[in-house]
C-alpha cells in the first residue's frame, strides 16, 4: 500500500489538516502519529480488526497489550471499571503527560487490544496533534510505539518511514518527539501501586501522589539469565536493540572511559568500524586519544575501506534529558551506517536515569562491563 505522509504544524493547525487521518481510523485503518514521548501508530481502540493491523504493521507478538489514548478524563469511567482514587490523584497531577495507567477494562475495549488481559492501559498525552487527533476522530485511539517490533522507539516521522512505509494508511509528520522516551507505566491493580516501565515521570515524582509505589521487579534488571519476569508483556521481549553488538561499561567514570577506549581500538585494530555512544563531557576525550592512531568521524563514512571510530554525541551527563531525547535517535544511526560494534557509557540510575538505563541496558541485551 502506498502511505500517505503529511506534516502538520502543532502551531497552526485546522480540522482540515486532520481529515484524512480521521476518515482512515474511523474506517479501521492506522495512522502514526507524534506524541511527546514517541511517535504511536494508532487505530480505533474499540475496533479488533484495526488492533489486529496494528500487531500485523509492527510484527508484534498479539499478547503484547496496546496503550488506549484519550483526550479527556471523562473517558476514564467509560473505559475503566472501578476507576480508583488514586487514578484521578494522579491523572490531577500528571495528565495531560508521559503517564499511563492500568486498570481493569470495561466490557467496550474489546480483548484484542488488551492483548487478551482483563486489565487495560490508557493515557492522555500532551503533544497538541495527539491530542487533536484523538479529538477530531471522537475515539480512544490505540497506539503502541511506531516501530517495527524489537527495533528502537520512533522519535521522528523519518524513523517511522523506515519502519514501517508501505505498511500503514498514514504518518503525520509533526516534527521530534521532545521527550525521546516511552511513558511511564504504573499498574493501578496491585497494591502496593507498581511502576512496570520507568519514563519521563520518574518515582521520585510518583511517591509525591502514592508514597508507597514501588517498582517492578523487572524494571531493575541487570542480568540477562536472572528469572525475573516483566509484568508489562511488551518489557519481556528483546528490545530498542540496534542491529550492531552494543556494550555498554559501568564504573567510575576514569575507568569507564578507559574501557571503552580500549574495546574500541581493539576491534579497530581486528579491521571492524566501531561507533561510540558518548556524553558531551567524555567526547572530545575519546577524539584526542582515539584519533592518534584511527580516523575519527563525528558523522558519515570516509569511504576509504579502513576501519574508523564514529562518536556520536548522546547527550550531556548533567543534563540528563538531553541523553533521553537523544537515545534512540543515535542508537538508530549507528544501525543507518551499519556500525557493527558499539560501545557506550552507563550513567547513574536515579530520576531520569532510571529509565535511560532500563532502554540502554535492553538495547545491550544486559551486556553491561562493570570496570
Ligand atoms: O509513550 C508511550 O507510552 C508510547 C506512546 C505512543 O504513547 N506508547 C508505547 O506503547 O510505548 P508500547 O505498546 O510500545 O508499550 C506499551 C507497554 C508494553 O510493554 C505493554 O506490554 C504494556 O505497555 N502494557 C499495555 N497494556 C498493559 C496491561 N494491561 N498490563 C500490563 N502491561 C501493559
Ligand atoms: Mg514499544
């Protein structure tokens, strides 16, 4: 099928623009869309053929449960059964924004999108055409990220194109995602409350509503044979994986830059081209010492057959929602340039970090150098 690409301007924006898009999620058809998180492909929430097409477009497995996206409370108590308290304390606090809830679903949301739970996911998101779109159809809409299965989340229209052009009716182009990270996932059916994706609302800011809300098991993960299971479906999976081998170091910072250095010229030196995911503070570092001995590109390839470093700036260490905005943006280059070897940097696990590392470690698939 031929996907039909249209960009629309969040500042200026008219019913009009929102048209076609409206005609294929009401005909049961997908749309991708821009959120303030990532980019979702969506289709008409209550419709099990549009769910159907959605798992079908990404090659998702059809057990991994959809996030339903509204645009007004109201649709809580229509889509939920026993809405609890603590839902509108948080909904108060954190919506319009990178917050989803689960709850039990109503009788309306059909199994098919819920991946055959009992229990269903719903979000309001912020980002304006989200939002109007939502509005302008007059149905939740549920998206999952706009990505192929398994490959990084989409922060951009261009990443949906690679993805997934010519198997969905529509992209709405509405520029980068400014949040760069999927939402925060709290399940409102186990008490005490737990957090089953950690994102841009981090626990620190969760315990001011619920104090005693604790994190998934899963969430913390750090070994990849440890028996732990993800109580969210879609965190089992393998995930945001670049198609290169990426290992990322862990330590205090001397010893991590020393590490990555070391892997890097060592696969330089065995003939591979390495890609290095950096902080703003420990590139200029890894181009002095690296580049004695290697071509260096900050981006492109040289084009002249002999192994290179190529450093790719994620974001700065003191400024960690530069790193979240960037992540799978950079880890999707290295895999644009084919980059076989990557090498990066922890960084600590507190606030946002938390989900930085929880993305970062799965796209390792764990594989983690304490150093
Ligand atoms: O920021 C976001 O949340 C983005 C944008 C588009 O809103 N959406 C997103 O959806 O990240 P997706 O499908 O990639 O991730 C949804 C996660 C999956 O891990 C899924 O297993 C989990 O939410 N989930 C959904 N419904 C659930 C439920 N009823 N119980 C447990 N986990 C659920
Ligand atoms: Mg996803």
């Amino acid at each position: 099928m031929e996907t039909l690409i249209k960009k629309i301007d969040a500042e200026n924006m008219t019913s009009e623009d929102f048209a076609e898009a409206v005609a294929f999620l009401r005909g049961g058809q997908l749309v991708a869309f821009p959120t303030e998180t990532v980019y979702g492909l969506g289709g008409d929430a209550f419709d099990p053929t549009a769910s159907a097409r959605i798992y079908a477009a990404k090659g998702r497995p059809s057990d991994n449960p959809l996030i339903v996206h509204i645009a007004d409370i109201a649709e809580l108590a229509k889509l939920c059964e026993d809405v609890p308290e603590e839902a509108y304390a948080l909904a108060e606090k954190f919506w319009p924004g990178p917050l989803t809830m689960i709850m039990k679903k109503a009788d309306c949301i059909p199994k098919e999108t819920t991946g055959g739970l009992s229990t269903v996911a719903i979000r309001m998101p912020s980002h304006p055409i989200a939002r109007r779109l939502i509005q302008e159809a007059g149905l939740p809409i549920a998206a999952p990220s706009a990505n192929a299965s398994g490959r990084p989340s989409t922060t951009k229209a261009e990443h949906v194109i690679e993805d997934l052009d010519g198997r969905i009716e529509m992209i709405i182009d509405g520029g980068s995602s400014d949040i760069g990270l999927e939402s925060t996932i709290v399940d409102l059916t186990v008490k005490p409350v737990q957090i089953l994706r950690p994102g841009y609302i981090t626990i620190e800011m969760l315990k001011e509503v619920i104090p005693d809300i604790v994190y998934d098991k899963a969430v913390l993960k750090r070994e990849r044979n440890d028996s732990i299971v993800a109580r969210a479906p879609g965190m089992k999976y393998r995930h945001y994986a670049p198609k290169g081998e990426l290992v990322i170091f862990e330590g205090e910072p001397e010893n991590v830059m020393n590490a990555v250095l070391k892997a890097t010229e060592e696969k330089l030196s065995q003939g591979y081209i390495v890609g290095i995911l950096a902080s703003e503070e420990f590139a200029g570092d890894y181009v002095s010492r690296i580049s004695k001995n290697w071509p260096v590109l900050g981006a492109g390839v040289n084009g002249r057959g002999e192994p290179f470093a190529l450093i790719e700036v994620v974001g700065s260490r003191d400024n960690e929602e530069t790193i979240a905005a960037n992540l799978f943006d950079k880890l999707r280059d290295f895999d644009a340039k084919g980059i076989p070897y990557i090498f990066g940097e922890c960084f600590p696990g507190d606030n946002l970090g938390a989900a930085i590392m929880n993305r970062l470690v799965k796209a390792a698939g764990y594989h983690i150098e304490k150093v």
